[in-house]
C-alpha cells in the first residue's frame, strides 16, 4: 500500500463534529467528549498553552471588517 493519494481514500469516517458548548469543530463522537473545552465537564477545559479563545459564542453575530454594511436603500435619505 503507498502513503500517497490512495491511502486517503480510506479517511471517509467522520470521528469530530461541531461542539454544543464552545462552537469548535471538536466533539469526539465515540469518546463523547470535546477536545476543545471538555463539554460533558462542568469546568471548561483550560491549559496555559492553549492560546484560541474557547468561547466563540460572541463571535457569531459580528461581521467581518472587509465587509461593508449597507445603511440605506435605494431612493430612501442617507444619514451620516
């Protein structure tokens, strides 16, 4: 068997989807835990070198800072 193209053929099992508690794409399914924030635990899941933010809750409603937001429609007065 080669290490190449092939062998990825066989990765077609899915083992992480996304998590309840923090958002990331982390939550073992088998094991039932996430590897992420430890959501079955009570406490979050916290090491000193982790350094992403867990929780992404704050995250979801902001919008990107490339992206304009449109104030007005057509034919109605723009307020600056």
């Amino acid at each position: 068997m080669s290490k190449g193209t092939p062998s990825f053929g066989k990765h077609n099992k899915i083992t992480h989807i996304r998590c309840r508690r923090c958002g990331r794409h982390s939550y073992h399914i088998k094991h039932n835990s996430c590897s992420a924030c430890g959501y079955p635990l009570p406490k979050l899941k916290n090491q000193a070198w982790k350094w992403k933010p867990i929780n992404r809750k704050a995250r979801k409603n902001r919008h990107p800072k490339h992206q304009k937001v449109k104030t007005a429609r057509m034919g109605s007065k723009r307020q600056y």
